[in-house]
C-alpha cells in the first residue's frame, strides 16, 4: 500500500547499513502496546488509507466503530511471530517478561534486546534505556500523539466509546501476546 512505502524504504536502507557493516552489533529496542488501543490508534493514524478519504472532517466515531466492529487483530497479536521473529530469528514469548517492570533486557551472541510496554514509557524510559546502554536518556513526555492532532476530539470520543464484542474479547485477552506481556 502507498501509505506505507516509507516504512519499507527505512527497512531497505537498514539492510544495506547493516550488510556494509557485519560486524557492528545491535541494539535493539522493541515495544508492545495493548492490543485494542494499539489497533484504534493506527486506524486515526492512517485514516486515509483505512477510510480512503483525504478529508479527516468526514470521519465519525460510527466510521471507526464499524471499522473496529469485526476486526480481528490478527496483524497485532500475531506480529512477534510473522515480522519481529521472522527477522531477528528469536522467539519473544520464549524470553520471560517483567510485567511489572515494564520492561526486560536479552543480550544475544548477536545482538541486545530491549522490550519496553508503551503504556509505561513516561515511567520507565530512563531506567530501561539507562540499563540498555549504559548511560541515562531522557524524553520530555510520551503521550498518544492522536489526542494531539486536529482529530483529537473524535479519536477520545472512539477511545470512551468503542467495547469489544464477546468473540474479539476473547481473542485478544486470550491470546500470547497478552498473556505473555500484562498482568490479568
């Protein structure tokens, strides 16, 4: 899709990096995010694309909660498995987690990993990058940048108003993803 071409083209300009310097190690640094915010936020991300409009006054909640209302989640909770396994050849839920902490460390023959909760990153950005690399960074503020935009009166209105159906409940709270990373 057209709305995505960036992503790719920093991937292959990764990959050249990475084979003109084999040597380098890696730092890695991943997130989770809860699946149902994480999937809401990325349909205001790129509602032109989801709703193929270009002009976001045209959107309702009723649009995003028709759009959410069948939606599997299959991108989000299986992505661990297709894209960030597939490529760094490891297993995320065969690492243990700190739920808690919000964060957890690997180093590998390879490359270190860091996994940090998004939900967290306001509370733990220091310390986790502070025990990844050696040395403290600090962020000003992480927050929901779709409550920052012109749609943020529309983006809280969904966030307040959108529920899971039983089925997709029990799917995403159910699922590895979930299970592996949060506390019930």
């Amino acid at each position: 899709d057209a709305g995505f071409h960036s992503n790719i083209d920093l991937a292959n300009r990764f990959h050249k990096y990475r084979s003109s310097h084999p040597g380098k190690r890696l730092k890695i640094i991943t997130m989770v995010r809860e699946p149902v915010g994480r999937d809401i936020s990325d349909a205001f991300e790129n509602w032109n694309v989801f709703f193929k409009t270009s002009d976001h006054t045209t959107l309702t909640a009723e649009m995003f909660f028709a759009y959410m209302e069948n939606h599997r989640f299959d991108y989000t909770l299986n992505w661990f498995d297709s894209e960030f396994k597939a490529w760094t050849g490891k297993d995320i839920f065969e690492l243990p987690f700190d739920k808690e902490a919000g964060y957890s460390i690997w180093k590998f023959k390879e490359f270190d990993l860091l996994c940090m909760k998004l939900e967290k990153m306001n509370e733990i950005f220091g310390k986790a990058t502070s025990d990844f690399f050696g040395f403290s960074l600090t962020m000003d503020n992480f927050s929901n940048t779709s409550g920052d935009k012109e749609i943020k009166d529309l983006y809280r209105e969904v966030m307040a108003g959108f529920r899971l159906n039983e089925q997709q409940a029990n799917i995403v709270y159910g699922s590895r993803l979930v299970n592996h990373f949060y506390t019930a």
